[in-house]
C-alpha cells in the first residue's frame, strides 16, 4: 500500500487492486452526466451516494472538457463548484478533488477545502496553477492533452514527454514528488486505436515513477467498440476497459459507477487471494 499526501491533513491510501475517484459534474454539458447535478444540494447528495457505494475521493468539476464543449470563464466555474465542495465537506470526510485547468479556481477551490487539483493540461495551461497547488500543499492529477489528433503520432513517447515537462513545472513550484500522479488522458486528442494502445501498454508509462489514474468512464471509445450511442449505457465495456488497466498497473479509476467497480474489484481481490490448500 501507498499513502499520497494532501491538503488539509488528509491522505489518500493506494490499495490493491485499485482505489476509485468518483465523478461529479457541475455543468449542464459533459458529455455523460451534464445537468444531472447542477444545483448544489443535488450534487452534494450524489457525492454522498458516491461515497457510501465505496468512493475514496471525490472529484467535482465545473466546466466540461469534451469535445466541442462551451468554454467557462473563471466566475462561473467558481460559482458552479465552490458550494459543492463546502456542502461536501460537512457532509463527509472524504478528501475533494477540483477538476479545473485554472489557476483562479484552483486556488478558491481548495480555499473551499479541496485537496487536489485535477488538471486535464497538467500544469500546461495556466502556468500558475502549479505554484496554487503547491501553496497549499495540495497533491495533482497531470494529465496528458493535446489540442489536435494526429493518428501517426507516437502515442506513448508523446505521453512520456509530456508528463516529464509537467512533473518539472509541478516540482519547480513546490510539489512533492509524492503527491503527483499522472493520467494518460484517454479520449483527450487522441483516436480510439491510441486510447486502446495506452490502457494496453501502462507498463511502458509508468518509469516516471508515480500513480496512473485512469480514466475511461462511459467514454466514446467504448461506445465505438461496442456500438453503444448512450453513455450512461457503456458501463460494461467500462468496466472492461477500467479492469484491463488496473491489471497493467493502473493505481486510481475515476469512475461515474462508484458501486459496480467496487464490486468487480471485490470479485478480483476475493480470486486473487484464494490459495491452494495444503
């Protein structure tokens, strides 16, 4: 087992086979969930549920990040998550995490108690939000990103690169070296045969020496695959596609089905702990 230190005192625990980040959209847009918890006390109550179906973190996010999406100024996206994150702190002790590539809402959002920052750019879109993070002691999610799709691409240097330019600008403002962790950003600029080739070869990313989480929850390259149209509908092939991952290494899944991974994960424990009898 492995502890990553956080904002606020807490800790996140590393547990085999893996620990689930559960996803809660404040936005009336995202590609599988937007709208469903727009209002503050409605999103508070999901991260409950996500919680007691067995949830380690939860992450909220204010501005949707796929394809095509509208995007948020600061303002707004403080005003979307800033009462979710206060209402969930009373509400339970699990530690919060803020998906957000701004710096401003970085910083009120873990003014709010929030005890990391997810950043879909790692740290290469706003170039403070490194130095937020950092201020206060909070650990990060770097994920990779890429503005166009380039099929030819070589998927998997890429990927390596990039997390080594955002692990020196996490490192350069005062991250800990324990407190990142790093995402291959399934379903972000690239094809479905390139999400496919990172989820198969997480071996190869992992020399950097930090967590993977994994993120492929109801994404459109499960959809393609399975020639499933709605998201909310991709849950099998998700768990497919979340499982395959933890067995080549994956540490964290960031999950919508908080109950339905926890389950697969107890069967998988549960098989790998039987033991011949003597």
């Amino acid at each position: 087992m492995r502890t990553i230190p956080l904002a606020h005192q807490q800790t996140l625990t590393l547990a085999l086979p893996a620990i689930l980040m559960g996803i809660i959209n404040v936005t009336p847009d995202s590609f599988s969930d937007g709208g469903l918890w727009q209002q503050a006390e409605s999103a508070v109550a999901q991260g409950v549920r996500l919680a007691g179906e067995g949830a380690a973190i939860l992450d909220i996010g204010g501005e949707s990040t796929r394809p095509g999406s509208s995007p948020v100024d600061a303002d707004e996206e403080i005003r979307r998550i800033v009462p979710v994150i206060q209402g969930l702190r009373r509400a339970t002790s699990l530690p919060l995490s803020v998906d957000t590539m701004k710096a401003k809402v970085a910083r009120a959002a873990l003014e709010a108690g929030a005890a990391v920052v997810n950043d879909v750019w790692g740290f290469q879109f706003d170039p403070d939000i490194a130095q937020v993070a950092a201020d206060y002691g909070a650990a990060c999610v770097l994920m990779h990103n890429r503005r166009d799709i380039d099929p030819a691409a070589d998927m998997i240097a890429e990927v390596k690169d990039f997390w080594a330019r955002s692990i020196d600008l996490a490192l350069r403002a005062g991250v800990r070296p324990e407190q990142i962790l790093l995402d291959p950003g399934f379903g972000f600029g690239k094809t479905p045969e390139q999400n496919l080739q990172l989820v198969h070869h997480l071996p190869e990313l992992m020399s950097l020496n930090c967590p993977i989480l994994l993120g492929v929850s109801r994404k459109s390259t499960i959809g393609r695959i399975t020639r499933q149209a709605v998201a909310a509908e991709r849950i099998p092939g998700t768990l497919a596609a979340g499982l395959y991952g933890v067995q080549q290494g994956a540490a964290v899944l960031r999950v919508h089905d908080v109950a339905a991974h926890r389950q697969a994960l107890q069967v998988w424990q549960a098989i790998a702990d039987v033991s011949l009898p003597p």
